[in-house]
C-alpha cells in the first residue's frame, strides 16, 4: 500500500510541475522582451558612452572628457524634454531631432567632422545589425 500511495503522490507532484510550466508564456507574449525593444530602453551612462566612443574613434583624453560633458548635459535636457512633451504629441520628432541635432554639433565640434563621420557610421552599421537581428 505504501509503494502505491509514493507512486500516486510521485505522479501528482510530476504532474503539477509540468502544469505549472505550460502555464508559463513566453517574453514574447507577455510584452517582457517586446517591451524593451518598443518601450523605454535602459540607457547607458554618459561615462559609458564617452568609453565606448572613445575606443570606437581613437578619441584622446581630453577629447573623452569633453564628449562625456556633451552627454551628461544632453541626458538632463532630454530627461525633461520627456517629461514635457508627450511621445504622441505630432512636433514629438521634430523637436527630439532638433536636440540630438544640437548634441551631434557639440560633439563634431570636440572631436571634428572625420572622426564624428566615422562614429556615425559605425552607429549605422550598429543599428542595421540590430533590426536584421529582429
């Protein structure tokens, strides 16, 4: 009797498991990874940036230093530009593309237009891979 009441309660518990498991859907469904890609994304620090920048187009020290001054003051511009203007609102693009605009200018100025050319290209070539992956 004891052998068929640990074969029920071995089966219940194995039987459970796997239920709880369908149960479960996927990132996909659930908006988790979707979510990321069309929602807010988690953005890099200024730091982090300027590094990658940095070892992306052979910037100097200095030239880091100012590139992540340009990103520190343009992530507290765009918080609030956020914060402002809704995302549904129809000038939403214009007016961020007249910010980044701004930025890209400061940024040319520090580090000049061929190194500036030349991140931006890898940028684009960033972007490519990313939706080809999607």
């Amino acid at each position: 009797m004891k052998k068929y009441a640990k074969l029920v309660l071995a089966s219940l518990f194995l039987f459970s498991m796997t239920s709880v498991a369908q149960d479960q859907a996927p990132p996909a469904q659930t908006g988790g990874q979707n979510e990321v890609r069309h929602g807010q994304r988690q953005q890099l620090s200024a730091q982090v940036r300027a590094e990658n920048m940095a070892k992306d187009v052979s910037l100097t020290d200095v030239e880091k230093a100012k590139v992540q001054e340009v990103f520190e003051k343009n992530d507290v511009i765009f918080a609030k530009f956020r914060t402002e203007v809704s995302r549904d609102s129809p000038d939403f693009r214009v007016k961020f593309k007249a910010l980044r605009d701004a930025q890209n200018e400061d940024l040319k100025v520090i580090i000049g237009n061929e190194k500036f050319e030349t991140w931006q290209k890898l940028q684009a070539e960033r972007r490519q891979k990313m939706n080809a992956n999607n």
